[in-house]
C-alpha cells in the first residue's frame, strides 16, 4: 500500500493559476503581505511535505491498531503524538490564526488546502486538530478577557486540543434537546453535569492539555435551542488538578479507528461562560461554514486518495485485452486502458479538481467576507460562502464515499481485502456524510435557509455572479454551464410559490442541480486555465452533466 | 440490534399473487407434485422459521469474531457449525436437488428465497453452503459415474461443502491466465500443484470433509481459457488421509467476516477429472446464471435487511418537527414523518420489491429453461435468463450497497457505530459488486454476449415479451413502462451500426436503463396484483425512474 502523496504543483496551478487567488487576497489588508504567490506556492511546498513523510505513514497503523481506551484512558495509535506534537511545534495549527493570537496570518485557503491532504493522508489522525481552528475563533469572538488569557493562544497554537461537545444520545440532528445542565455558582463559574456522545478527541495522549466547548443548559433556561449556553471546560484546570470530566468508552466504528469517538461524562465539571446566555447555538453556528468547508475537503481529500491508489494500481494490473491500446507482447493489458476503468477514474479526477475549484474559491470568499473594507464586497462574499457551502459539504462528501467505492472496484476482489488500503478509505469516507450536519441537513439548509428565506434574492445574485465569470471565461464548455445557470434560475424561480410539504422531498435533488451547475463552472474555470490535456471536461460532460437536467426535472415534478 | 426477521406472506405474495408461479412451474412435468401453493407457501414459512431462529441470531458474532485462521486450521465463528449441521440435516441444501440425488425435488425459486433470506440474516454464513449448488450442477452433469457415486449425494445434501477455486493472484477477472498445473498419472487421476485465492471456505470446521472444483492447465494445454480443465480435489481422500491441500492464510476483508476467504495451496495433491480436457470454463460457465442469480438474491436480501433496520429506527427516533404530522405531545417527531427519510426509505422498497418480482421470474423461468417439454418455450426461458441475470446481478448489488449507505444515514451518527448494525450491512454489501463477475463484466457481457452477438434479435423477443406482459397488466403505470419499453428497442436498434470502442465506456449505463425499464415492468405486476397501499409505485416514479431517460441519453450521446 502506497501513502498519500501531496501534489503542491497540481494545488499551486488551480489555486494561483485558474483561480488567481492572490489577486482576490493581496488587497485585503490583513493579508497584504501574506498573499504573495511564490510565498503561497513556498507554503504549500512545505505543508506537502510535512503531510507525505509525517502524517500519511502512520494512516495503517491508525486504522488496524487505532486508539484504545482503558480506565477512562486512551492511548493513540503508534506515531500519532510524535508526529502531532511536530505539527504544533512547526506552527501548522496557526497558520491562518492571526498573528497577535501566536499565529502565521497566511490566507485561510492554505489551512484549508493543508487539512483537505491530512485527511486524505491520515482522516484519522487529522480529527485531532481539525477541530482547532472553530475552537480559536469561538473563544476570539466569545470568551472573556480572563478566559482568552488563558486558552486564547494554546488553542490558537494548538499546544492543547479542543473539542465541540454537542451531541447527547438523544439530541444528534436535533441540539434543542439537549440537556446537559450549567448550575450558577458564587464565583462566576458554573457546574456542567450531563453526558455527551460522538466526541471526537474527547480523551487522548496527543497534548498535555484539552479544552472541552460544552453546549449545556441553565435550570432556568427555556426548553429547545434558545436555551443552551456554551461552556468552556478544561482537562486540567490552572492548578494542575484533573476536572471531573471522564471519558466512558470509544465507539467501535465502521472507519476512522485513528479518532476516538468518546462518550463524555461531566460530573459537575467546573466550567465558564462562553458568550451569551441562551446564545450557545449562535456561538457555534459562527464558525460552521469554515467547519463546513473543511469537511467538504476531507471529501475532496479523501477521493483524492482513492483515485491515486486506484490510478496507481490500474496502471500496474493486467487483465483481458484492452478494446483499442493492445500490448501484443504481453498476455494481457493494463486496466486502465479498458474503457469502464478508464471512463470511473477520470470521472473521480472531475470531482476532485473542480472540488477544489469551488473549495478553494469559497475559502478566498471567507478571507473577503473577514477583511474586505467594502462592506458590500464582504456581504457578497458572505453570500457566496452562505450558498457555496452546504452544497459542497453535501455533494463531495457524497462522492468521497461513492466514488472511493468506485475506486475500490477497479480493484476486484484486491479491493476488498485490507492489503491495498482502498476499503479504508471508503470506510473512513462514509461519517464525512454525517457529521457538522448530516447531509440531507445540507439539502434543507440550502433550500429553506439559504435559497427561499430571502425569496430568491441572494441565490438569484450568485448565479448572476456565476454567469457573469461564464461570460469572460474562454472555455468551449461555457455556452453549456450558461445554459444550466439559467435553467437553474427559472427553477429556483418556481419554488416561493411551491408548499414546503412539496419541496422537501426534493431538497436533496435541488442541492444536486446546484452541485453540478457549480461543477459546470468550475470544469469551465479549468478549462480556460489548462493546456488542454486534462480529461476532467471530458469526464464531467459524459459521466457526471447529464445528472443535471435530471435532477432539475425531479424537483420541477414535484411542484406540480 | 435485531436480527432480521423473514416474513413469508411478503414472498408468498409476489411468488404466488403477482407471478402466480404455480401456473408456470405446476405444468412441468418434474415439479408437478411440488408446485402446489400450499405447499409453497409452507416451505415459505418453515424455511423463515429456521432463518430467523437459527441463522439471524449468530450474525454479530460473525462480524466481530470472525472465522480464524491457526497453523492452517479455520475456527468459523460460534454457533456457525451447529447452525450449519442442523441446516443440512433438515434438507434445506438439496431443497431444489433431484429426489434421485436426495433431494426434495422443488421449485428453484424455493431455493433462491431460501438463500436470499439467508443473506439477509447473515450472509457470511450464508456464503459456506452458497456454493453447494453449482458444485452439484458441476458433478451432476460433467464428473464420471465413479466420482458422482462418491461426491454426488453428499453434495447434493450438504453433508460436504464445496468450494470453487479459480481465482489465482495474477487472474481475476482473466481466468485464462491462470497457471495452476495438473499432471496426469499412471491410474487416471492428476496431481494438482498451484496456489488459488479468493476461495470462500476453502477451510473450515463445518463439515467432515470439502469437496475442491479446480480450475487447472495440463502441461500440453495452450494458453488462455482453452487450456482449463476442470478437476475435484477433496480435503480428505476415502481412505481418510488428508489431501496436501493447504490453507495459507485467510484474508482480512471490509465485511463478510463470518466467511473465511483462503489462499489455498495445492501441492502436488490428488485429483480427477470433471468434464472435458480444455472445457473447464464451459463446466462452470452452464452454471453461472444460477450463481448469479443467487448473487443479486443477496444484493435484494442485503438490502431489505438494511431497510428493515432503517425502518424500525426511523419509527422509534425522534428528533425536530415533522412538516406535517407533528405531535406536540412530544418534543419532537419520529424521523419517519420527515420527508427525506420517508422517500428514502420507500425507495429502498421499491428496489427490494421489484428486484424480488424480477429475480423470482428469472428462478421460475430456469426451471420451465430445464424442464418444459416444448424446445421453444425452453430456448424462450433460457433468453430471459441470459438477458435479466446480469442486469440483476449489477443493478442490485450495486444497490444493496448504496442503499444500505442510504438506509446507514437515517440513523446519523448512530449508524456510523457498530452497536445497531447497519454499518456491517453496508461492508458486507460491498462484496456483490465483485464476486461472480464484476458489474463491469455483467455489463459488458449484456450488452456485447447477450445483446449485440445475435444482432439484438433475443433482445427484441424479449422487450416483445415484456411489452405484452405490460399490455394485459392493469396499472396506472403501464404506458409509462410500455413507452420505456419501445424507447430502449429503439437504443437498441441504434446498437449494431456503432463502433464497439464507442460502446466499451456506455455498458453500465445502456445495463442500468435495462434494469430501469425491468423495474417498471416489475412495478406494475405489483400494482396489478396489489391492494393499492404499497409505496413502492409512487417512490419509483418520483426517486428512481427519471434515471431511466438520463441513461438512454447517455448511451445515444456515445453513438455519435
């Protein structure tokens, strides 16, 4: 089994090339002198090679050894606290973090990019710090000046851990029913008592620290979300001394056995305020965009990984005669001169490079959104991560399952059995369909929250934004994804006036239309950008476009 | 977890309301005394009995012991050998077996519920006796009177299991770049030297003894598929000495834990002849369709048991409010009265419900294919054998393992952990899409073996039948499945003009519209035959048929 191996080339062309990042960041005055393309492409040589010869040896080990509890404790899979603790100390965790907090202030493109080859070199491993980021900027924007004193930076630094605890056993979807309890004490602090699930990191050897962010409840608070506070509970309070937070058990996994999934209990655990009373929710929901995107590039990370294994092997792999490309020498050809296999791997390379595309380019608009002056400017680059997101988190978190099994099939009966590592990824793949907000949760959001709240309004600018890009955009495949932007526009159009009882079947096949409209303009940015030899617009109008206009036509059914 | 529960009067319906098998199968001059519906359905019901009581119950232990390998010894996992000797004691593998061979002599279609159900309930297990079949098929019809007087009746009864061993680690899918040797002796008999993978049960404590089918080459054979022989090993000879036959290993897999999947070495180890010098693919091609059809059974088992877990979760899990059936009694509302939900799972019955009306018709019609006295009915049955068995074998394995993925997401994070055992639904799965021929390969063999080599004309008869099923069906849905009926005739017309490198890449897709167009037929023999309740019409129109059109389109986009 061969590791994950980071392209920074393949990463520089479409970050710095097609979509010229550093024309879109370099005026923004918090990253004016961290936007600079050779800086970039430096960054990213480094952030490679970190990924490929630290993190991505140890993913077998993470997934067949993984972390182990006893007594309360958890002992991670061999390598993983070395290889963590390089990453704190080389300054990984805080390169987007800003520099007053310990961080590096480099555009958050590049933590995005940085996490997308974690997790498509080690998923499990990269739980770990993937939470990090969302924790640093919810005690930025919430926490007191006491708090932030002390955990600000370690966060930001990632010298100690953190974790999101939110879910109960019966509160997943549905945070409103939470009922973990924060009783009011004299000096300010709170007890927190109540038990959560699903806490990935909850209990681990990585840091000598961890900073739980505990969704909890006063006992005068009103029933359903409006009533949850955010608490920040620590491993170790000030003095050294252990909280009474105790890790349960791990869940046994379909995948991802390198990330312990605790069961949290907290025994009136001395904790404090995080923002506003009855303001838990808001508190969290502020940074679920990014943690959004940064789950749409496990995604895009995680097929990236399997297209490689599966390239790799179907160059090697020889089987049958090919229809065209025959070896006469040899009794049999490369698989991948068989048109089915041929046809399933440059259909994943459609997925991922044009994933990266809309990623990368959402990530450019949350540094706008943050740091543009023109408030216009950033409300518009607001809208474009608002719309943008959920879609990718949902489509590419899909096909990092479904086309990591694709993959898995170019292998035979080879791709079943551990040795090539290929059913790992598909295995570690599946929970990125479900966790920050399962996928059909996406779907709703993006019709209801998103498309319909405003009436159309905001989505009806993005696709003029889309179409305006299509216009100046010199790619034969432009007149094609015009046509979808409109046709997605009269859609879109037809639905204020539906029964939401009619929509939501349909939510899922809206956020389709719009993943492959999206995927049109992207194949069209790539197109203007490349030499030609790509196969991905090819791939994409044979194997993945036609699935447009069908979906289109399954939502405008269910008007009538 | 709860195991899965077999529910007689569901396959009672389809088998004896909607296909009114007695009126086919009675006729037949070798069933006529076993095709009674009573006596159909009372096997129905003790078959469910012996699934759900003996089988279900041991399927987690499959999964998380597993079969073990020792020093060449395979301990299968607990309760799997007294479960399986109880099996063959009650007669259950020689259910459809000649009363000649000591077998109760009734319909296939019997045997093919029996073995789907049985996959649904534990399909590791499942895989020991799925192979006792096609080996007494094998040596009923091509070994010697000598051998048949010492193999046939255990086989036929199962007293002995038995294992194909084809595959070699350079041919997989290429069976005619397998190596093993097999040198004639003095006596008639061979020596058997080489090592085979993939081999399901090739070692085990079940039974007293395994009977090997060997794919080998004798040392004047030419190279490629001409050269195979077919030759039977056993695990132990008559006199009682052991065969140098030897378990190396077995493999680690994503799923199917229960079955152990060994690399067996053959050394030098003594074996005859089954059938012709050269003719050892045809041995084991005549009972492909059967083995295939077994196949696509697991597929629509796998699938219901993923539904029925889904299902009851669905029922019992409450979390937000529902659109429309709220019970403000309650905090929040079953997930089932969520939309997203509900249509998923409807659709996941719409493909277990046909896949069963199409797949028992298949089993009818291998029966009238060996039995009906008139030739033309014969050769008409042998057609709808060769063209739905790929089809089934591709498209409902393919969604046995998407929609266990589907039916895993209705439980969130829930179903991501082992505890309600769907995730060991969805790697179990995993393996149909390989085994038996990829679904590359029944895509390939449909269209270019089954469709084009006569120049579509069984093709044409077959379409001529479905269309005049659909004729005399009453249903809502018939035109609309009468015109996807006359729209693939005309792809299909377009076929033979095009260039087979244009038609390599469009296989899948030109199978799955053939699936589509089966499931509308199936649908309204459903909807004919039923009380008007059933979701599943509605849920195929809505979620699955508008795929239908979309792949037409797809496949005429390469013709040109």
């Amino acid at each position: 089994m061969n590791a994950y191996r980071p392209i920074a080339s393949d990463i520089g062309f479409i970050l710095l090339d097609v979509l010229r990042a550093q024309d879109t960041l370099a005026p923004l005055p918090a990253l004016a002198d961290n936007a600079d393309p050779d800086l970039m492409r430096q960054v990213l040589e480094e952030a490679g090679k970190f990924v490929g010869e630290v993190v991505a040896p140890l993913n077998r080990d993470g997934d067949e050894i993984g972390a182990r509890w006893q007594d309360g404790r958890v002992t991670m899979p061999p390598g993983f606290r070395d290889a963590y603790q390089a990453f704190w100390q080389a300054g990984w965790p805080a390169l987007s973090a800003a520099p007053e907090d310990g961080g590096q202030g480099l555009p958050t493109v590049l933590e995005m990019v940085l996490y997308e080859w974690l997790s498509a070199a080690n998923h499990g491993w990269t739980m770990a710090p993937g939470l990090l980021h969302g924790a640093y900027d919810c005690i930025k924007h919430h926490a007191s000046p006491e708090l932030k004193a002390r955990y600000l930076e370690k966060v930001a630094t990632g010298e100690w851990l953190a974790t999101m605890c939110l879910t109960e056993p019966h509160a997943g979807s549905d945070l409103g029913l939470a009922r973990t309890k924060a009783v009011p004490q004299a000096d300010g602090s709170y007890r927190i008592s109540g038990t959560k699930i699903f806490i990935s990191g909850g209990e681990h050897d990585l840091t000598d620290n961890i900073v739980h962010l505990v969704l909890a409840r006063l006992p005068d608070s009103p029933p359903g979300p409006k009533g949850l506070s955010l608490f920040l509970v620590p491993k170790f309070y000030e003095n050294g001394s252990r909280s009474p937070v105790v890790c349960e058990r791990i869940e046994e996994k379909m995948g991802l056995h390198g990330s312990p999934t605790c069961v949290m209990r907290f025994d009136e655990a001395t904790g404090w305020l995080v923002g506003e009373h009855g303001k838990g929710l808001n508190a969290m929901f502020l940074m679920m965009n990014a943690a959004r995107l940064h789950v749409a590039l496990q995604g895009v990370g995680l097929l990236d990984a399997a297209w490689q294994k599966a390239d790799a092997y179907a160059r090697d792999r020889r089987q049958m005669r090919a229809p065209v490309r025959r070896d006469p020498s040899q009794p049999a050809d490369p698989i991948i001169e068989h048109p089915a296999v041929q046809r399933l791997l440059d259909t994943q390379r459609a997925w991922v490079d044009t994933g990266r595309v809309i990623a990368y380019q959402t990530a450019i608009e949350l540094d706008v959104a943050k740091h543009h002056p023109d408030a216009a400017r950033r409300q518009q680059a607001q809208q474009w991560c608002a719309l943008a997101t959920p879609v990718l988190k949902a489509a590419w978190t899909d096909q990092a399952f479904h086309g990591a099994s694709d993959c898995l099939q170019v292998f035979g009966g080879h791709g079943y059995v551990r040795e090539w590592g290929i059913e790992q990824v598909v295995r570690d793949a599946r929970v990125t369909m479900i966790y920050e907000g399962t996928n059909e949760i996406q779907a709703q959001d993006l019709l209801f929250r998103k498309v319909l709240a405003d009436g159309g309004r905001s989505f009806s600018t993005w696709l003029d934004r889309l179409d305006g890009d299509l216009t100046h955009t010199h790619s034969p495949s432009a007149p094609r994804a015009r046509r979808d932007v409109d046709a997605l526009r009269d859609l879109a159009a037809a639905l204020p006036a539906a029964q939401p009882t009619a929509l939501y079947p349909v939510a899922g096949d809206f956020l389709r239309a719009v993943a492959l409209t999206l995927m049109g303009w992207a194949v069209c940015r790539l197109e203007a950008g490349a030499n030609g030899t790509s196969p991905v617009p090819e791939a994409f109008g044979r194997s993945v476009w036609p699935e447009c206009a069908m979906r289109r036509e399954m939502v405008r059914a269910a008007l009538n």
